[in-house]
C-alpha cells in the first residue's frame, strides 16, 4: 500500500475547516498562548546560532522574553530576560556576545551559568546572598541540533516527545548544518492558515506554477498522518532540486540514498516548526503567532558546513533562497486572502478533501491541546 493511498484511507470522512473564531478571536488567541506556547516544547533556533562561549539570542515565547547563551562549558541555558534586583530587561539585543549578562539599570552582574556575580552595595543588606538570586531558567532541550524551551514547570521530557521521530532525519546531518540566510515575514494572517497551507499541495497548480512544473502536486506520499508529526516527500520531477536553476546549489547535507535524491521532505512539528528537507539544504520554517490575524515567520535555509564559502564548488545559496522566496510569498499571499474571507459573515466551515487530509490531522491535533484544561 502506498503512503499516499494509506493517507487517503485514513482521512476523516466529514472533516471540515475550523470555525471562524478560531481564526479572529482575541479570547482563543490568548487561549492558544497559555494552552499551547506556554506549556509545550517550542522550538526557539538552532544551536549554530549560539556556536560559542557567550554568544546569546533573545525569543519571545507566549510573551515571555527568554535567553538562550551558551556557557563557557560549552553547555546551552535559558533564562527568563529578567533582572533578579528590580524586574529590568536584561538584554535588548536580539542577539549578541557577552562575557555576563549585565542589568542595564543597576549592573547587577550574571555569570554565562545564572549565578548572580555582582550586585553593587549590596554586600550592606543584612542577609542579602548573591546565592539566592541567581535568574530564572527555563526548561531547554535538544532535538536534531534545534533548540526547544518550555515554560511549564514539569514538561514531558523532550526526548519522550519526540520518540515517534528517533532516528528518522539522521541523514540529513541536521545538527551540523548552518543557516546561510534568513528571510522574516510578517504575514497579515492566522498562524493556523500558515500550518494549514503548508501541509497540502491541493493549492499548487494555481497558485505555485514552478513548483508545480518541477515537483507535480499529486506525488505527494505522506507516512505521519496523525499526532504533533505530520508529513511525508515530494518527488523532484525535473532538475536536480528546487532552486530556479533547477540545479543543486551546493553538496549534499548528508547521505543521501536511493530514490531520497529526487524528494523532499516536509514535516509540521508541533506547534511551531516546519522542516523542509531538500538533497542539497533545509529550508526550516519557525512560526510565531503574534495576533489573531498577524504571524511572525522566520525562514532559514540550511546548508552542510563545508558547502558555505565562496571557494565551495558548485556552492549558490541564492538560487534556493530565491526560489523559496517567491514560494513562500505566493503562500503568504493566499493566507492573507483567506484570513480575508474567513472574518466575513459569509464564512462557514468547507470540506477537505482527500488531498487535505494532513490539514484536517492537524486541525485535530490543534484542537486536542486547546480543549484539554
């Protein structure tokens, strides 16, 4: 039985398209932010982005600002951006490189490690330990080299999550890769919308037109069909990858075999990651819900460390990143234009169709989080 047909047998007969408020309600914005963001492992970034001793980035998570550093160990911590003396943001850059992290307000000083080192004029107050007020952390794991935090004081451990996913992306040498470029869109639509088209090619031929000339809308053969995984490969028709050459635009990111040099692959993790895994880079979607109608998208395209570099042979970025630029606009475009209709009066839930059984897996899944508790 082929992947595709198991997908078509295992799509819900009946499902439908969320309701509107899921889609323009402040109330279940806020709900999906306490329920979702804030309780479950979310993926801030990739440990290339903290590569070494002292370097930091700031993500804001279910309003919180959080600080990834690496310590000078080499081990990675999250802290909550909070001054322990008087509540003062302490890092305002988004990302940077420090020796310590020091309060802008009054230098209260923190080791890479939390500790709090320095704290002027307080060595006075009576009982004061520098012991007892070293910052807040945050739960922080990894997976396959990307880094994911979780707000809840007791989460699931990571590893025990993703079980379902233990050894599958292996060969893709995801750890070790490094983002030659990012691209932020800010899209006037629903972070469902974004999950939702992404996860169906029903749309391709009208609305992906080198897309669908390179990679046909029906070869879509799809092996995780229900939970916070879902996905499965795209054959490549024609050319060597996706990229407007149609020729691969570096080495490949790992070991590759059989038929896997003419697919790529695309998962939705749950709730805010998307991976798309070519033979040549991996373009990786990280989605950031920042209003009921206004998701913040961060793209990063992926390459083998020693694919990077002028002297690389056959080494050009800018071909995938184009190429996924214009995509990714064509999608967000849609979006938009859907978010657009779904606020009318005139908006009810439509059908899936076999093709959108993937959406319709992630609807469910999306809809088992918000309606527990």
């Amino acid at each position: 039985m082929s992947a595709f047909r198991k997908t078509i047998e295992t799509f819900v007969a009946g499902a439908k398209t969320l309701p509107q408020r899921y889609f323009v309600s402040p109330e279940i914005f806020a709900e999906e932010q306490a329920k979702v963001f804030a309780r479950h492992w979310v993926c801030v970034g990739h440990q290339s982005q903290i590569a070494k001793a002292g370097d930091y980035f700031v993500r804001e998570v279910a309003g919180e600002s959080l600080i990834m550093v690496r310590g000078k160990s080499g081990e990675m911590r999250g802290f909550y951006n909070v001054c322990r003396h008087r509540g003062t943001r302490l890092c305002e850059a988004a990302s940077g490189h420090a020796a310590a992290i020091q309060c802008p307000y009054h230098a209260w000083t923190y080791g890479l490690d939390g500790r709090l080192v320095g704290a002027p004029h307080m060595d006075d107050v009576p009982g004061f330990d520098k012991g007892d007020y070293a910052l807040r952390g945050v739960k922080l794991a990894l997976w396959e080299g990307f880094i994911f935090v979780s707000l809840a004081d007791k989460p699931v451990p990571l590893e025990e999550v993703f079980a379902p996913l233990l050894g599958r992306f292996t060969h893709w040498n995801l750890p070790q890769l490094r983002s030659a470029k990012r691209i932020e869109y800010d899209v006037r639509a629903n972070w469902k919308l974004i999950f939702e088209n992404y996860s169906e090619c029903y749309h391709c031929p009208g609305v992906h037109p080198l897309l669908s000339k390179v990679s046909p809308y029906d070869s879509a053969e799809n092996d995780l069909c229900e939970g916070p995984f879902l996905g499965g490969f795209m054959t490549i028709a024609k050319g060597a990858s996706l990229t407007m050459s149609g020729q691969a635009c570096a080495r490949p990111v790992g070991d590759m075999k059989g038929a896997d040099h003419a697919r790529v692959f695309y998962y939705s993790i749950f709730p805010n990651l998307l991976l798309s895994m070519h033979p040549d880079y991996v373009l990786v979607h990280q989605i950031w819900p920042q209003a009921p109608v206004r998701t913040l998208i961060l793209c990063d395209w992926f390459f083998h460390p020693e694919a990077t570099g002028v002297s690389a042979p056959g080494y050009n970025p800018e071909d995938a990143v184009e190429f996924w630029d214009m995509t990714n606009k064509q999608d967000w475009h849609v979006c938009e234009l859907s978010q657009q209709g779904i606020a009318s009066r005139a908006y009810q839930p439509g059908p899936y169709s076999p093709r959108e059984s993937i959406p319709a897996a992630w609807d469910r899944e999306y809809l088992r989080h918000v309606s527990n508790s």
